[in-house]
C-alpha cells in the first residue's frame, strides 16, 4: 500500500463563529495531480492557506510523510512544501533571475550567499519553464503569464516534493492558461512531485488533474478521478447550473458544456 505524502483528517475551521470547513479528509500520493474545485466561498483557499501552515485549524491534523505539519519547523516545511499563491505583489525591480533565485533561500545558511550549486539549480528551473531568455530581465518588464511562470519557476528552484498552486491561470488568457498547465504536467511528470492546485475552470482541472475534489459550502461533496466526479449531477449540485457532459472521442477525460437559457 502506497502511504500518502499528504493527509489531512478532520478538518474543520471557523472565522467569528461561522463555520468554513468540516471535516475535511484529503489524501495525495508522491506524482499526483490533485484539483480543489468548488464555488467561491467553498473553501478552498482556506484549505490552501492550511495546507501551507498560514492558517492552523480548529480541528484535525495535517501530515507530510506521517509527520504532523505542527511539529515542522519553518525551514522544514519550506523544504518539503513550495506555494505559487495567487495575486502576488512583485518587486517591480527585481529580475526574473533573482527571483527564482530566492527559492533556494531554505537550503542556505544563515547569511550564506548562493553557491555555483544553487545558481544552476537556479538556471535549470528558469529553463524548465521557458524563461532562459528574459532571466536578466525586471519583472516590470515582463507579462502576467511570464510573471505567473516566474513563481512556478520559484517553486522548482526550492526543490521541494510537494508544490501548492492556488488560482495559477486566474486572469490570463487562454494560450496562457493551457502554457502553464502544460508546464505544471511536466514538472509532475518529470520531477515526480505531488501537486495541489485551486481552479475554477473545470475544463482544466478535467483534462489535468489525476483526482478532482469538490467542495460544497466548506464541505467535500465528492472526490475521485475526473470521469468519476466531473457529471452533470454532481456540478448542478454544487454549482447551481446544468451542463451537458461531453465525451469526446479525441480526449480521456470529460468536458464540460453549460446549458445556455433560451431567451
């Protein structure tokens, strides 16, 4: 039996007496893929924000390789775990190169500078993302989804097993979009790391995911691969609309079409 590198059980959390999740039980194995989808307000940032040690539940334990997240301490759980968060506030003036730089800072001593070790590890994960060529450039001069790619490229740079990825293709077109979930496939595929990403385009968490898990007013409704979750009841269910599920002869995995109103 594969134990998985991360596992939450019973999960709950509140804010000013009202309650944001219950008894949330997630579990991800080493080269995993897993989506948190759900409405805006269903809990996934806040399950993100634990995951990550920002927030620490009213109930429940968080494991990584059967630790508990608890007994972790900041530069332990940098090693293990590298966030690309969402609308993220950059240092205009910085270059690409610096910061995908600073994803080595959890293997640096105190007052260390980087090592000709660190500057490759550096270089290669600007390579993997495809930046090689804006590296020395500043980040105010560089696209959103080149900026997005960026922070991924951070995130390789740390070196760390498990990646969390909250919103990555929020507010960019879709060429972008499918760019950056491409590279995010890759990096699983190649690296063998265990991913978890917040998206709202179910689409893409379709044809990228290995596991789906919806969450539903701060509760999971369902979780399992995307032919097994992503149907027509289970997305009325929890968002409200009805769809057709498409099965498309080209592809593995379902799409997803709203139905329109009729005016």
């Amino acid at each position: 039996m594969i134990n998985p590198i991360i596992k939450t059980s019973g999960i709950d959390d509140s804010f000013k007496n009202k309650q944001i999740l219950h008894n949330i039980n997630l579990q991800i194995n080493q080269g995993e893929i897993l989506g948190l989808v759900g409405p805006n307000g269903a809990g996934k940032t806040t399950i993100f924000n634990i995951l990550t040690g920002l927030i620490k539940p009213n109930n429940g334990t968080i494991e990584i390789n059967g630790t508990n997240l608890n007994y972790l301490s900041i530069t332990q759980k940098s090693k293990l775990i590298s966030v690309v968060p969402q609308n993220t506030i950059f240092p205009e003036d910085m270059s690409v190169f610096e910061l995908i730089s600073m994803g080595r800072n959890p293997h640096l001593n105190i007052l260390a500078w980087e090592s000709a070790k660190d500057n490759q590890i550096t270089i290669e994960s600007i390579k993997t993302v495809g930046l090689l060529e804006l590296a020395s450039k500043k980040l105010k001069h560089i696209s959103g989804g080149e900026k997005q790619l960026a922070l991924i490229a951070t995130a390789i740079c740390q070196e760390s097993p498990i990646m969390l990825l909250d919103e990555p293709t929020s507010n960019l077109d879709m060429k972008n979009q499918f760019h950056i979930m491409d590279t995010i496939s890759e990096i699983q595929q190649n690296a063998n790391k265990a991913i978890i990403i917040t998206l709202h385009d179910l689409n893409l968490a379709s044809k990228y995911c290995d596991n789906i898990v919806f969450l539903k007013e701060g509760s999971i409704f369902c979780q399992g691969t995307p032919a097994d979750v992503i149907t027509s009841e289970t997305i009325e269910d929890v968002y409200g609309i009805p769809v057709h599920i498409l099965n498309d002869p080209t592809v593995s995995h379902p799409i997803v079409h709203p139905i329109t109103k009729t005016l």
